[in-house]
C-alpha cells in the first residue's frame, strides 16, 4: 500500500527529488519489517502473539474441525470437548485449554447433570483456561495471575473473540480463579471466585445471608438502585439418604433395655438380604449404597431479603422437580477377578479345578502322599478340622493373583480339596448302604429324575436300592413262601386282572380278555438308558429283543397276562401286547363272526420264534407273586462302583455343570419386581449355558472347553451383580414400580457397554451420573427414603441450613442470583445503536455452592467501558 501511493507521488515530482521519494519508501518498508520482526519486541508481545494466533486458529475451524482434529470429550459430559496448546514465557510453560461445546446449550439449563462447574459458576457456555503446566497447574503469585489474565485479554481482543478466559489463583484447595469476557466494544464481563474451606459463617449458611452478600456486590448506598431490587433466583438442592441399619428393624433401643450385654453381643446382625435366595449361600454387599435427591426450583423473582426467610422454611415439596440418582457401589464397576464374591466367583474356580482334572486318573491320585509309600490301596482322609481349612482356601477369592504359578498351585490345591471331599463323600455312602440306612437330604421317590445330573442319579437309584433292600429282608423275616412251585395248582384261577379289555375276547373260549397289573418299567439311569440303546442297535435280531433285560420284562408281562387269563393262548397275548403283529382277516363292514379269524405276522410266525419259547416258559404268576425286575444289591453295589472309581474329569464335568444350572436357579427365584431389561438378561444366561455346558456332555477337549467356560463365569457375573441390583432398587422403591423400573433401566443402559464376553477387564471410566425425574404421585415414596432422625443414630448433625426434608438437612446447596437491567437505562445506556432499547443485559450474577462447613462463591459483574 505504502510502496503503490509512493509510486503515485514521484509521477508528479521534479527528476531531483526521486531520489528522496525512493528513500522515504525504503524507510516506511524498514519499519514495517521491524513490526513483523520481533527481534527487538518483549518476551511478553511475543507471548501475547502466540496466544493470539492461537485463538484465531481455534476461531478458524470452529467446533466441528476441532473435533476432528482431536478434540477430546471432558468426562462425564457428553457435550463438553477440549483443546489444549502450550506455551512457554521466560521459564515458565502453561497450558492453554479451550472448551466448547458440540451444540449449544438451552437458556435456562445450567442446573443439568451436562453443565461443567465453571459454566454452572460464571454462566458461560464456552472459555479459555490458562494456567502453568505444574502438579497443581495454579499461579500462586496474584501479579503473575494478573499479568497473565491480561494477555489473553489482550490477544482475544486483537482477534475479535469474545470468550471468556480464567487463571486460577491461589493455592488448590481454594480453588479460586480470576476472569475476564469482551462484550464487544461497549461492555466487559469480569469474574471472580473464591471458597471459604473452614467453618462458614452462621449468617452465610442461610438464604438471608445469601441474599444480603449478593446485593452487597453492587448496591452501596441506598441512592444507586430502587430500594426494592428484583433478584432473579433459582436454587438446587441435594438430598443424601442416611446409611440405612437392618439391624435396627429387629432390634431397637426398646427392645434391648430387657437384654444383657453378652445378649446384645451374640444378636446376630441383620444383613440386606437376609430373606434373598442366595443368602443361605453368601452375603452379598447392597450394591446401591442410597440415594441421591436432587430438588430444583425453578427461576423467580424476589424483592426483600425476607422472602428468603419463606422459601428456606418452605417444603422440598413445593419444589418445581425432583430428580432421584441411586449411589452404586464401586465393586459394580470393578469387574477385576476376585472384586466380587458371589456365585460367579467361585464358579471361575470350580471352571480352573476342572481344567486341572486332566492331569490325574484317579481322584486318589491328587490326595496321594509323595513321601514314597505305597497308596495304591488306601488313601487317608484328613480330620473335619482340615477338610474346613482346604474348604476355606478352595473358596477364597485369590484366583486373581498377579502370579501365575501361585495361581496354579492354588487352582491345584482347589482340585486336591475336592478329591478328598469326594473320597469321603463316598466312604460315607458306602456306609449307609451297608447299614440299610435312609440317605440323608434324599427325597424318598420310586422314580428317578432324568433332569438331573448323572450323579444325582445313581444317588437316587441307591436310596431306591436301599428301600427295597430293607423290604425284602422284611418279607424273608417274615417267612413268605415262594409261590412259584406251585403254579400247577393255581393255574386255572383268575389273580392280577386290571379290568376287561373293551371289544376282545379270547380265541379258544370266547371269554373276556382281562388286561393284567405289570410290573412297572425297570429302574435306569441316563447311562443305562444309553447302554440299552446302544445294545440295541448293535445286537438287535428279529424280535428286538437285544438283551436278557427285555426279556425278563417279557417274561414277567406273559406270566402277569396268563395269570389273568388262564386259557389265554399265545396268539391272545399277541393282540393284546403287540397289535401290530396280529394280522387281522374280518371284513371291512365289521360283520366279523367268532373266532375272530387272522394270523400272527410273519415275523412272529418263523420257527424258533423266541417270544413263543419265552411263552411256553412264562409261568402264570400276578405281578404281587413275581420276583421283581430291579435286583437292589446287584444295582447298588454297581451304583457304588460308579461312585468309587469315578474319574477326576467326570466328577468335575457334573460339577461344573450342576453348580451354574443350581446358581442360575437360586438366582432365578429373587424378586426384582419383574423388569423387563432383567428378565431378557435371565433368558439370555439360560439360553447361553444350555449351549456351552453342552459341550461338556460330548467329551470334548478340555482345553477347548475352559475358554468357553470361563467367558460363561464373566457373563455370569455381570448377570448376578445386575440381579442382585435389581433386587435392591426393588425393595427400596417398591411403593414406585415405575420409578424403581426406570432407575434400574438407566444404570443397565450405563452398564450394558461392559457386558462383553472377553475374559480381560474392561476399563470403564464414565461414571454413572444419570438422574430419573420423580413424578408428583411418587414424592411420598422417595420421601420415606429419609426417614426421621433418631437421637442414637452417629449420623445426626446439627441442623443448621434449612430447606431441611424429614429432618435431614441437605448434602449441597447450590443458588443462582442475578440483576438484569435494560441497556437503555442507567449505566448502561450505550451511545450506540449496538441493540434495541429493550433489550436486558445481566449485570451481576452470583453462583453460590456449599454446606455449613464449606462455601464456594463465584461472581460476574458486567461495566460498561
């Protein structure tokens, strides 16, 4: 520009003064190279340009581009993000943050859980923050702050910004900063804060005084403002349930005056979850540690200090909105291996003991003594004393241990103590066996259950084998005579009819077909029911008749037919048993005369035929004469058999597969008021152990198998800690199902992302911060969550701030002042047309946190320049 006008003037000057023209020029472009150049220029304009051009390229791109350049979310707001530079000035090097927000936030919405403390202090929506790159990232010299503050000031002004910039002063406890805003050219927005950390003045810990501090800010004499000042007021209150005592429930103050001390003292104390199905097991620790109650009011406007007085006396009732936040336990986030004791936990070492089981034959082998003698024949089991100390160290939660091969020793120590708890199990088995003793915790019953695990079985089967077994030696004491030697006499008498078979009727004497009472279908355990499948198929021949078991259930069924049917021939007890080997030859119309005709099938024809053999052998003899089909010694001493040499894999298979159907069970039938994100959670755990404990059954490698399992213990827990949630948020709401459903189904949303089936722990930083808003029927309900103070309880405090609720004063009291005025009054007038004369601008606005023992105070005053 300089050079272009100089160009201009030399046209019109004489050829002798070009010469000085040229100069002058050279001189003005020297200069304007001596600005640029900052050389000579201090250390602090150079500090102020860097800042400068900082701020002008965070203007440039703007929230979206700062976003992609790397911007980072501050925790736990999700519409809070942060940009940072450092800077060096002489010795010192600082950081300078930029926080903005992804969209802007609505008028009136700084009492939101989404609301930074310094927009909640000083009303901003975006600032800069500076301060010196240290531990405590404070200035501790105030001309320093100072100095500081004003160069940002300074080169936020020469980039037109009209962000707002902090320093923090003071040491860090105080937390207090420093500010400034340029409102354009007209107006600037300064701020202070500042925190008393000791005791508060009683006349700062009520409304009153509050109100009086804020109006001491501006009104310093009676001349300056109207002597009624409209302050514009809204206040936040937050409410802490007390630490709830079971024990108080079932033993009070009153109740203990008639006990002694040493009474008191064994009173067991009441847990939480006393009455939940898996309290016989463990107890767990109440995952919500209380509640938080926030109660907001909303903007109003008020004149006289007094009126401060009414609303601090005024019933948390009155308030515009209640807010409830459960406090959840940090073992709810921790999902590090041995954090949680429950079923889960002891689940993951039942999974380690089972892939250890591979290593041994037999069980004997984990309890053998290395000493060099001989245990081939006998294994000592340890006293009761010992088996509780391995009991202890196999259910103590220490798989976690960050040494591998302590954990291995411990997951083989966990396999030990079961070899030797099952070895006496067994021992002890024997023994009421041999005695004809009842099993103990053994239903009595005449079938067996193929629901449960094999195991459980042959249990059942020999505490059926053991009934018997006392029968018959009953019947033998008795004398009972053997009726089978004299079935030549009986043989013409009709014993053991059931009833008339409809529409039949015996081939040779045209007498009544009798259906006769047969013995019930033999006793058998899955494996045997496997045994005679595999028989069948194997060595099946024409009659499928694989083994002498069917044909002793034959055998019994043609004597139990003949004894109701004594001149019943062998082709009767074909119709009758076997239909479809009898091949009818009546008319279709139905005109069919006696005898019946038909034939057997060809098949029941050929010679040989072993069920005629078996016919013409089969005495007529009713069920209540037979010897029966089940031999109880013979099948208990092969239920024995099992148990003894029960192989280490197996035994543990049956374990492991047993004790996560039991757990999910026990956990199945808690009573969580039947939300819905909770029971999809079930069936889905159900789903997943139905397919991955199937494997188990298949023989499938072990080292194939243990991943599976284990990803099955993390989703088990992450399943019981919500369970066991869910139960608490239920009992504690129950008067509000609505309130209670929605709470639970916010901290589930919250939890949902950790629920992976990795076997590494999660690294879940976001803190649950969610708030359910309480409706107006449901006031009464949170509110039975205070209940009144008791003189014995520790936590009473001496009520001292007001707005109490039940009792109970608040945990933090938060408050909002602020004077509005419009610009065309006052001092505040502007000689230029920047706005309409309407318009109000917000003069003062004070930001009050704190309870009686702390009190944070943060001030805006907007001048007029």
């Amino acid at each position: 520009m300089a050079s272009s006008s100089s160009a201009r003037y030399a046209k019109h000057r004489r050829i002798g003064e070009d010469e000085e023209a040229e100069e002058a020029e050279e001189e003005a472009e020297e200069e304007l190279e001596r600005f640029d150049d900052f050389t000579i220029a201090s250390s602090w304009e150079r500090f102020i340009s860097e800042i400068e051009a900082i701020c002008r390229q965070w203007l440039a791109d703007g929230p979206k581009i700062l976003m992609q350049k790397g911007a980072d979310c501050v925790t736990p707001f999700e519409n809070l993000y942060m940009i940072k530079r450092e800077l060096k000035h002489g010795k010192r090097v600082y950081s300078m943050e930029y926080y903005f927000m992804k969209s802007a936030k609505g008028k009136n919405s700084y009492w939101d859980d989404d609301t930074h403390s310094m927009q909640l202090s000083f009303g901003v929506d975006e600032f800069l923050m500076i301060a010196p790159l240290s531990a405590s990232g404070v200035v501790l010299d105030d001309p320093e702050s100072t100095k500081l503050l004003s160069s940002v000031a300074i080169a936020l002004s020469s980039c037109g910004s009209n962000w707002p910039a902090f320093v923090p002063v003071h040491d860090p406890s105080r937390k207090a900063y420093i500010g400034i805003q340029n409102l354009g050219t007209v107006f600037t927005r300064r701020f202070e804060a500042d925190r008393i950390g000791s005791q508060v003045p009683i006349r700062l810990m009520h409304l009153e005084g509050l109100h009086e501090l804020f109006l001491s800010k501006f009104v310093l004499s009676s001349t300056d403002f109207p002597a009624r000042v409209k302050v514009h007021f809204s206040m936040k209150l937050t409410y802490r349930t007390p630490e709830y005592d079971y024990d108080n429930e079932t033993l009070d103050s009153e109740a203990t005056e008639s006990l002694t001390e040493n009474e008191v003292a064994s009173h067991p104390k009441k847990q939480w979850d006393d009455d939940c199905p898996w309290a016989e097991w463990y107890s767990a620790e109440d995952p919500v540690k209380g509640f938080e109650l926030t109660a907001i009011w909303g903007e109003r406007t008020f004149e006289e200090t007094l009126e401060m007085a009414e609303v601090e006396n005024a019933s948390s009732f009155v308030a515009d909105s209640w807010f409830l936040h459960p406090v959840v336990s940090q073992y709810m986030v921790d999902d590090s291996i041995g954090k949680f004791v429950g079923f889960a936990s002891q689940l993951h070492l039942l999974v380690n003991a089972y892939e250890s089981s591979a290593e041994a034959q037999f069980l004997e082998d984990f309890v053998a003594d290395t000493s060099g003698q001989d245990n081939s024949k006998s294994t000592t089991v340890p006293p009761p004393s010992v088996i509780d100390r391995v009991m202890k160290d196999l259910f103590s939660d220490e798989a976690g241990n960050s040494n591998y091969m302590e954990a291995e020793n411990k997951y083989t120590r966990a396999m030990r103590a079961i070899a030797v708890l099952w070895i006496d199990f067994v021992r002890e088995i024997r023994w009421y066996w041999e005695e004809s003793e009842r099993l103990p915790r053994m239903k009595s019953s005449s079938t067996i259950d193929l629901s449960y695990c094999l195991i459980h079985q042959k249990l059942q089967m020999l505490a059926i084998c053991i009934e018997r077994k006392k029968s018959v030696s009953h019947e033998k004491g008795a004398g009972h005579k053997d009726e089978t030697s004299n079935t030549k006499a009986i043989t013409k008498v009709r014993k053991g009819s059931a009833g008339v078979v409809p529409k039949m009727m015996l081939l040779n004497t045209f007498q009544e077909m009798h259906a006769p009472y047969t013995q019930d279908a033999p006793l058998m355990t899955e494996d045997m029911h496997e045994e005679r499948l595999h028989a069948a198929e194997a060595f099946g021949n024409a009659i499928g008749l694989s083994g002498q078991l069917e044909r002793d259930i034959l055998s019994s069924d043609m004597s139990a037919f003949k004894a109701a049917n004594p001149d019943a021939v062998f082709e009767d007890f074909i119709r009758w048993h076997s239909p479809g080997d009898w091949v009818s030859e009546d008319k279709v119309d139905g005109n069919s005369g006696w005898p019946p005709k038909g034939k057997l099938s060809q098949r029941m024809s050929e010679h040989g035929n072993v069920w005629r053999k078996i016919w013409n052998d089969a005495p007529p003899l009713p069920v209540s004469e037979q010897k029966s089909l089940l031999d109880p010694v013979r099948e208990g001493e092969k239920v024995l058999h099992y148990l003894e040499t029960l192989r280490p894999q197996q035994l543990l298979e049956q374990m492991v597969c047993t004790a996560f159907k039991s757990s999910a069970g026990i956990l199945n039938k808690t009573t969580y008021g039947g939300f819905k994100l909770m029971k999809t959670k079930m069936d889905q755990l159900y789903a997943t152990m139905a397919s991955t404990l199937k494997s188990l059954q298949g023989n499938s490698d072990i080292s194939d198998l243990a991943g599976d399992l284990k990803r099955l213990c993390q989703v088990f827990e992450h399943i019981e800690k919500l369970l066991i949630l869910a139960a608490s948020v239920h009992r504690k709401l129950i008067d509000a199902p609505r309130l209670a459903q929605a709470v639970f189904a916010d901290y589930f949303n919250y939890y949902l992302p950790k629920m992976g089936t990795t076997l590494e722990s999660i690294c879940y930083e976001k803190e649950f911060t969610t708030k359910e808003k309480v409706g107006m029927h449901e006031r009464d309900a949170v509110s039975n969550l205070f209940p009144p103070p008791t003189a014995n309880q520790s936590w009473r405090k001496v009520l001292s701030m007001g707005n109490l609720l039940n009792g109970h004063e608040p945990l933090q009291r938060e408050i909002i002042f602020s004077v509005q005025e419009r610009i065309s009054n006052g001092h505040y007038s502007s000689p230029t047309p920047l706005c309409t004369d309407d318009e109000q601008i917000q003069t003062h606005r004070m930001y009050i946190s704190g309870t009686s023992n702390d009190l944070w105070v943060a001030l805006s005053v907007t001048s007029w320049d």
